[in-house]
C-alpha cells in the first residue's frame, strides 16, 4: 500500500514570536493511503482532489492560526514571569522546562492535523462516490491517525513545573488553564456516555418490571388451572407454555441491564480519574479542589447504588433456576432490586448535578471548556 504525501519532509519554524523560548524546527509529515484512491477512474480522482483541498486547506488554516495563537499567547505570558526570577539558575531552569512543553504543543499540533486530513480524505472520498452515482461502501479508507489528540497543549509533570514556576499571585498559568480545559472537557464526554447509560439502564428496569408483573399474572393463571390438568405430562407443559414468555424476556432484560451497569461503573471509574488528573493540574487550586470532592462523594454515591442494582442478575437466575426445575419462581428478592432502583434514581442524576457544578467552577476560573 502506498502513500499521498501533504507534506513529506518539509522542514519548517512555526511563526513564533520568542525572546527567551526557542521555537523547535519541525519536519512535517502528513499523508494518506492510496489504497483506495489510486483506483480511480481519471474523473473520480479529479472530483476527489479538488474536494479534498478545499476541505482540507480551509480546515488545516483555520486550525492551524488558532493553535499557533494560543501558543504564542502561552509563550508571552510565560516569558514575562521569567524575568521575575531572581537568579540566572531560576531563569534557566523554566526556560529549559518551557522548551521542552513547547516542542511537546508542536507534536501535538501535528496529530490533530493529521486527523483532520483523515477527515478529509473520507469526506472528499464519499463526495467523489456520490458524484459518480456509485454505491458508497462504508469504512473502505482506514484511518491513517495513530495520534488521538488529547490537547494541543499536553502537559507532562515537567510541563507543570512551568506553570509552577512562573505563576504568580494565585493565579493559575494559561497552559495550567489549557490542561484543566482538557481534563473537564474529557470528563464531560465521559458523564454523557454514563448519562446515555443511565437512561438505558432506567428504561430496561422499567421492561424488567413489566415482565415481572406478567411472570406474576402467568404464574396466578397457572396455579388457578393447576387443578384441572388431567396428568403430570399436561401439568408440566402448561407450566412451561404459561411462564416460558416472561421468564424468557426476563432473563434478555436483566442480561441487557448487566451490560449497561457495567458500563456504567467503568464508566464512574473513569469520570473519578479524570477529577484526580483536574485537581492535580490545577496545583491543588481550592476551589477547583472542593468542587472535585463534590463529585467525587457523587461518584462513590451512584458506584454503591449500581453495586445494589448488580443483584437483579442473582434474583433473575434464582427465578429461572426455578422455572428449569419446574417449581414456582420467587420473584420477591427481584422486585426489591427493581424497586430500590426506581425509588433511587436521583442518586444516579445526582452524578450530572455535581459535576455541572463542578464545571461552573472552572469556567469562572477562566478554563473554556470544550464540550
């Protein structure tokens, strides 16, 4: 498989204005697979390339002076705390940290780049298709990305040292901003997935409820007509013809819950870490600080909860273990799970409510966050 190279090898220094950083010279790489595109008749090709430079050159220029903005911002304001060190070693040692983050944001640059040309490269691909009224087939570009872009500006423990070093009356660094920004933005798409999850999660409790008042009705006609069954042969295929339907579906629903619980608790685990990496980016900032607590006592909360509602698994096998064996299922100790997860539900939105909280917080701390 070949490549289409954008840039291939091409040395250049990004327009950064610094007195006392040094701007890294970089060598761009940015390319596609051929795979795909080498096939195509001459006309499809011509569509596809000049599709692919309109979206691609708007989107690279648009991206690309935004970045280097927000990179020569950070780079004045470090600079100008520099100066306020007191010895050259000081000086020094923040210059050495801040050039090193700063080659970091260029390679992060790069990534997001290439990503968008990806996202390029498929858009023109399909616009190419539809002109030709051929029949798209979905997913044929592989993605040639590795990089998963995080944030323009990573910061590393050696790229907090900076913002340590030079931040001065309390307030907190533009790349400290940069890292929280990325952090909250992370966590919030975390909660909407867990958010997604829960209202999964309430509307299978909702089917396991009703299929547990129709087990409940199967197994009250059943035992009426019990009588009546001339043989044992009779009795066992009315028992298992009356129950089979709303055992069957019971067990389908509680497996389908047990899948969104589970994601739901990986889920929790993942929105605590990135609370920790919030708070340990913004230099144990107070505020900051009391409104990740917050969340996190939010977290444990709803993390108890689901470890409750696990049980439904339990009570469900009990009730089909019951019906295999031909022996009237309990359905209680389910009932008790799924009314404990009807009457706690706010627990569960209690999540959303705090980290909301928590992201009013940081914005007024001046941290944007991309949502």
């Amino acid at each position: 498989m070949g490549q289409i190279y954008v840039f291939n090898k091409l040395k250049w220094k990004p327009p950064i204005a610094s007195k006392l950083l040094t701007t890294p010279e970089l060598e761009l790489n940015l390319y596609y697979p051929d795979e795909n595109i080498a096939p195509m008749p001459g006309k499809q090709r011509t569509i596809f390339d000049t599709k692919f430079k309109g979206y691609f050159d708007a989107k690279f220029h648009a991206t690309s002076t935004l970045r280097m903005k927000q990179i020569q911002d950070a780079v004045k304001w470090t600079e100008e705390r520099i100066v306020q060190k007191q010895t050259v070693k000081e000086k020094q040692e923040v210059v050495d940290t801040s050039n090193k983050l700063l080659k970091q944001a260029f390679d992060s640059w790069q990534g997001e780049i290439q990503k968008i040309c990806d996202d390029c490269v498929m858009k023109a691909y399909e616009d190419s298709v539809k002109a030709m009224k051929m029949k798209l087939v979905k997913a044929q570009i592989k993605s040639i990305a590795k990089i998963v872009l995080i944030s323009l500006l990573i910061l590393t423990a050696a790229g907090l040292a900076i913002a340590a070093a030079v931040a001065s009356h309390g307030a907190l660094a533009p790349l400290i901003l940069g890292a929280i920004a990325t952090g909250a933005g992370a966590l919030w798409k975390a909660y909407k997935v867990y958010d997604t999850e829960w209202a999964n999660s309430a509307n299978k409790i909702k089917e396991i409820e009703a299929d547990i008042k129709l087990l409940e009705a199967a197994i009250a006609k059943y035992k009426t007509a019990e009588k009546g069954y001339a043989s044992k042969i009779d009795k066992a295929k009315a028992f298992v013809a009356g129950l089979q339907a709303p055992v069957s579906a019971l067990d389908k629903h509680v497996g389908q819950l047990d899948k969104y619980i589970f994601e739901m608790q990986q889920n929790l685990k993942e929105q605590k870490a990135k609370l920790a990496a919030i708070q340990k980016d913004s230099q144990n900032n107070g505020e900051v600080t009391s409104a990740v607590k917050t969340c996190e006592r939010a977290i444990d909360t709803a993390t108890e909860s689901l470890k409750k509602i696990t049980e439904c698994s339990t009570a469900a096998a009990e009730v089909k273990k019951a019906y295999t064996s031909q022996k009237i299922p309990d359905y209680g100790k389910l009932s008790k799970v799924v009314n404990f997860a009807q009457s706690n539900s706010g627990t569960f939105s209690q999540v959303g409510s705090a980290l909301s909280t928590c992201m009013t917080s940081l914005k007024k701390l001046g941290v944007v966050i991309p949502t």
